[in-house]
C-alpha cells in the first residue's frame, strides 16, 4: 500500500478501496468465493442447495434523513446484496455499537425501522449482539447486518456473466440517496426536495427472474454509484459497455444539486436501485417486470455490452460526443466555483 | 438559476446546428483556450473535442483554482493544520493537493482538525460553535468565490468572531489572460472567457486586455450549446474578422457585472502581486486582505514556518496550465501519476486538467 494511514477514500467503493480489498485482504483470505467479489457470497451447501450469504456495516451522518434511517437502510442493504446472488433473503442478523450517551427515543426508534422493513422484506432478525462505547468511540451508532437466502435452482448470476449483445437495465433514477445524505449533512443547506431512494429489491429480483431464466447480472450500485458498478462488471466480464447520456435517469432536483457542486450522478450512491444484463431478446420483458414493482417504476434501458473495448465503459454524449466513464478513484469533493 | 434550462442547452438538434455552423466556417488551424476549469471539465463531459472539427485545437489554461494555487500557499496551509488549537476549513478540491512534504489529507489522517466545507460562512459557523480554537478558512479562487469569502470576513467583525480567520491566496483572472498573452510559450488564436467569475465582472473588465491585444475573446458558458456557441463566434472572428470581446453567455453575464459583489470584495481584499503555478508571478494578480481586517487573517495572525517549497519532480503541470503542453506530453502522466497517486494540483481537483484527461479521455 502506498499511504501510510487509512483515509476516508479507502471506503469510497472507488478504485483506492477496491486496491485495500486486492492488496490487503484477498492475500490473506484469498478463496475461490471471495475472489468473485460480487456483493454476496454463493454457498454450495450441497448438490441441491446454494445458499447466498451477505454483510455490511453501516455508518451514516445524519442517522435520520429524508427518505430513510440507519435501521432501514441496514435491513435493505443487505438484503438487496443477497437478492442481488439471484437469492431469496431469509434470515438477517443484527448487530450494534452504540456510543455511550445514545438516546433511548432514537434507539426505539430506529429499532422499530428495522421492525418495519424486515416485515416488509419477508425476513427475520434471528441473531443480535449489542455492544456500547464509550463516549466519542463512536458517532452515534454503528449498525451491521449479516443475511442469508436460497438461490432457486437454475439461477445462475455472478458479477462476470455479462456478454456481448445484453441490454443494461437501471430500474430508476440515479443518485437520489447519496445527495439526500450530502444535502442533510452538516453545513449544507439546501431547501431541495429530494430523499433517499433506499428501499427492499427482494420482490423486484424475483419478478425478474419470473420473467427471464437469463439474466446474467444483478448488481445494486450503492457506493460509488452507476458508473463504479458498470466498471467492475466491465472489468471482470472482459465485456465493454456502451451507455446513451440521454437515457440516463436522474430526478431533476437531484441534477440541479449535482451541478451546483459539481458531482457526476454516475458516481453518486443509491440504496434502491439494480443494474440488470439481459440478453437483447429478454430485455423487453424484464423492463416490464421490473416497471410492475414499486420501486421500479422509472426502470429504462441505458445501454448494452458489446465486444469493443473490454474492461471500459464508453458514454454517448446527448451532442454526439464519446467519452470516458471511469472508475471513480476516492471521494467525491465537491468544486470550488 | 438557470438549472431549469439545462435541457435546452444540452439539445442535440442545436448543438448540431452549431457544430454544422462550425463546419462551414472553419478553414484554417486555430488554438482556443478555455480559461476556466469548469470550462474544461464541461468540455470533455459531454464529448464537446469529438464533435469539433480537426482545425479546431482546445487548449486548458489556468482557469483550476486549486492548480494554480503556489506550492508555498499550499505548503502553509499544510503548516496551520499542524498548529495546536487550530481547526483547517477548506473545499474540498484542496484537500489531497500535494504539498512539499505532506498534504491535508495526510493532516487529517494523521489526527489533525481538517474539515471540508460548502462555505466559508460554513467555517464562521464553526468558529462560533468552537470559541476555544482558530478556524481557518482556505480561500483559493477566483473572483467567483472571492466575494462570499470577504462577506464572511465582514459577518465575523460584524458578529464579533475574533477566532475566524482566513488564509488568502485568491487570483484574479484579467491578470493572468495577460500573462498568458506575454508567454511566447504558446500563441493563442482566440480565449473562451469563463462564465462564473464574469458573472461577477461584467464583460466590461476585459475591456483593457482586450483593447491592449485584440484578440478575439468571447465570455461562454458551461452547457455544450453555450460552449459550441461560443466556439462559433471565436471561429467567426478569426476567419472574417474583426477581433471582438464579445459575450455569448448573456443570460447570465451582464456588462456591468454585480458591482454589490466587487464592493464587498474590494472592501476586504486589495491586490498584491502573485504567484501563479506554471506562470511565476504576475503583478497585481492576487488579493490580499487589507490590513484594516488584519485580526481576520490567518497570514498576520498565525505565524508559521514552511519547508523550502518544492515542486514536484518530473511534474509537467506549469506546462500545461499556460496550454504549453498537453497531460500525455507529461511523463508522469498515467504512470506516477494518476487520481489515486496524485503528483501534481491538475490530478488532483476535479476541474484540473490532468484529471479530465485521465477520466474522459483515453
């Protein structure tokens, strides 16, 4: 590793995190699950049962936000990393790190979020631990969720399956949830009306999977957003894509924000939204399976994969242009003018 | 705010209309800079080098506030980091700049108050939450931003802030088109004036740079029907002539410009002569704080000593801020140095040049 101390660019979910998983993790775990690197875990527990298995942690300032809180969002970030295995989610666990000082309302609160979305999800809390630290060993509260689920037989969908010819489904608008957090943060005030899209993506896969046995990727961009997620399945599919700039789906609050500071939607993170490959054939009826759910109602097709450039994901600029999407590298710093 | 709009100048029939319009005027090779940054990230975003003709050549200049920012500027804002009781408030394009022997990132890894803010009222704010410490805001840009960061320095006398300084090292752009003209570095066909900071001038402040060079300028903004439009009218120029200041970008840019943000500006900062990266100094290109807000500035308030300031071996970014070169022409460029291991200011800021290279173009 070239620094000398971690900084908040090696969680990012850009290129400077994705170089702490290879340098300093997979040498020391390195195992034919892991190196997939997809956002879950796929178990062979016998010739008949895969099992997918997933975890993430969660950290957000403000813990409530528009759209959304750090309860939620630990129930649907996990199961939409399982769903996104081709998986049904089944079980989660719950663990916290409350710092000492915590409000008891707040708590109750955020536990009753929790209660909400796995309700909604179709999942069960089945193992917990709870740990407090002391004062300003924590920001709050620090939640983490682990979850499992059983992919169904015949379901085949990894990171590396996308394949010259397959249409590149988004099954919303970008961005919305990282620019809620940004605009709720701290110091900025913003009198914008835009809120987290953070939401289960368990039904939408499955009515997806109902409408295609094809479907050769299922990934949810969340950090580092579209564009991060297109490159690594570029990367590890040796497949380039294509995307149309003029297709691309951002809510307009949401885009005039991005101007103003200068952020590129494409890099901004969701907690509700997949990027789905199908082959040309299916792409018609997975749209439509996933504009049938709720939470996909804006779903459009913004690109296909083809065998130019392998590893690099092109834009077509609404005026005409080409260029680059690359991964993003660490944070997004918003400009000065 | 125009944002609503940003459909209509991002429509493809005119932006095919004017690039059709380019097409038929253009004969011979000509270079145009962009001044501004903005200008720079706009272009390569929506493809706009593509779309041009072979005779038309877009050089980058100086228009990236943290590029051009000196290495000892940067060195002393790494230095007020260090000092104890001392809380650093940048943008956030600054913070992973390379100094001569640490950068801001590394500060703040290292334990040090680094906070990244929107605004530098966002930093007075945090002076008042935080009696106890200094606060130092980092005020780098041009006069797009110059003008909020002085009312910040009016707010804290006016509210009895004494603990909320700033470290300037604004630029101001007439100085360095100037400058620009005078290099024999680079013989510059025509400028794309940058939209924000004429925002704030008016057109008319290029008058006396314009009336001294006669070259064709036109003020443009960041859409790529405001870029291409403005790219006509450079065109137009060169070919039929006469050599105009014109402004392209007029629902935004007035002639006067907002003299109630030049007032506060000028109420606070005075020229000085200044350093620019690529550049070296040109006379009278800077603002500093007067000395009647003296208990606001970190430079008078805060003495602290800085390393030798080095530039980084090997780097090409003076180069390529004067359109002198091009980011491939640097040796560095893609090897050394890349976004994750920045070398130079122009990988670093998201408006830089070196950056858009690297993101857009390949």
């Amino acid at each position: 590793m070239t620094s000398e101390f971690i900084s908040l660019d090696h969680g990012s979910g850009g290129k400077i995190a994705h170089r702490l998983t290879a340098e300093l993790f997979l040498p020391l775990f390195d195992n034919p699950i892991l190196s997939d690197l997809h956002d879950g875990a796929v178990l062979k527990l016998n010739d008949s049962t895969r099992v997918a298995f997933s975890t993430d942690t969660f950290t957000v300032t403000p813990l409530f936000f528009p759209g959304g809180d750090i309860g939620e969002l630990a129930v649907n970030g996990t199961i939409n990393d399982v769903a996104m295995c081709g998986a049904t989610p089944l079980f989660i666990s719950l663990a916290l790190i409350i710092e000492e000082g915590f409000p008891m309302a707040d708590l109750t609160r955020i536990l009753q979020s929790i209660q909400r979305a796995a309700t909604q999800a179709g999942v069960q809390v089945v193992t917990g631990d709870t740990k407090v630290v002391p004062k300003g060993a924590a920001d709050g509260l620090f939640i983490n969720t682990s979850g499992i689920g059983l992919i169904p037989e015949n379901v085949a969908i990894g990171s590396t399956g996308a394949r010259p010819g397959d249409k590149i489904i988004l099954s919303g608008t970008m961005a919305d949830h990282g620019m809620t957090i940004l605009t709720q943060r701290e110091g900025l005030a913003f009198d914008s009306a835009i809120q987290s899209d953070s939401a289960p993506l368990n039904q939408m896969v499955a009515k997806i999977l109902a409408a295609s046995n094809k479907v050769h990727v299922l990934r949810d961009p969340t950090r580092g957003g579209v564009g991060t997620t297109l490159n690594e399945i570029a990367e590890s599919s040796r497949a380039g894509i294509v995307l149309q700039e003029s297709r691309l789906p951002v809510g307009d609050a949401v885009a005039g924000v991005c101007e103003l500071l200068g952020f590129d939607p494409l890099y901004v993170a969701n907690e509700g939204k997949l990027l789905a490959f199908v082959p040309a054939e299916d792409a018609a009826a997975v749209l439509e399976a996933i504009r049938s759910d709720a939470f996909g109602r804006e779903a459009c097709i913004i690109g296909d994969v083809t065998d130019e450039h392998p590893g690099q994901v092109v834009l077509e600029t609404r005026i005409g242009g080409r260029r680059i999407v690359d991964m993003l590298t660490g944070e997004q710093l918003p400009r000065i003018c | 705010m125009p944002l609503k709009h940003q459909g209509e100048y991002r429509d493809p029939q005119l932006s095919r209309r004017l690039i059709e319009a380019i097409n038929r005027t253009s004969t011979r090779p000509v270079k145009l800079m962009e001044v501004c940054g903005t200008h720079t990230m706009s272009i390569f975003r929506h493809g706009i080098r593509d779309v041009l003709p072979e005779t038309i050549h877009l050089l980058s200049g100086p228009g990236c506030p943290v590029c051009v920012t000196a290495q000892p500027e940067i060195d002393a804002f790494i230095a007020y980091a260090r000092v104890e009781g001392t809380i650093v408030t940048t943008f956030g394009d600054l913070i992973r700049v390379p100094g001569t022997e640490s950068s801001l990132q590394k500060e703040k890894a290292a334990g040090n108050d680094v906070r990244i803010v929107y605004s530098a009222f966002d930093a007075l704010k945090i002076a008042q939450t935080n009696p106890d410490k200094r606060v130092v805001f980092l005020g780098v840009g041009f006069e797009t931003t110059a003008p909020t960061i002085a009312a910040s320095i009016l707010a804290a006398r006016e509210m009895a802030v004494p603990n909320f300084m700033v470290a300037c090292a604004h630029k101001t752009v007439p100085a360095a088109l100037e400058a620009l003209m005078n290099s024999d570095q680079v013989r510059i066909s025509g400028f794309l004036l940058p939209g924000h900071v004429s925002v704030i001038l008016g057109r008319q402040a290029y008058q006396p740079f314009f009336d001294k060079y006669k070259v064709p300028s036109v003020v443009a903004g960041f859409e790529p029907a405001d870029i291409l439009e403005a790219v006509r009218r450079l065109v137009e120029q060169i070919e039929k002539g006469p050599p105009r200041l014109d402004n392209a970008y007029a629902r935004a840019v007035s002639e006067e410009g907002n003299p109630k943000a030049r007032a506060v500006m000028d109420t606070v900062f005075e020229p000085v002569d200044a350093v620019f990266r690529g550049i070296g100094m040109i006379p009278g290109s800077g603002l500093q704080i007067r000395p009647a807000f003296a208990a606001h500035d970190a430079a008078v308030q805060i003495p602290v000593s800085v390393p030798v300031s080095k530039e980084p071996a090997g780097c090409a970014c003076g180069a390529i801020l004067t359109g002198a070169k091009t980011p491939p022409e640097c040796r560095l460029f893609r090897s050394a140095c890349t976004p994750e291991n920045p070398i130079g200011p122009c990988m670093v800021s998201s408006e830089g040049t070196c950056a858009a290279y690297f993101r857009f173009h390949q």
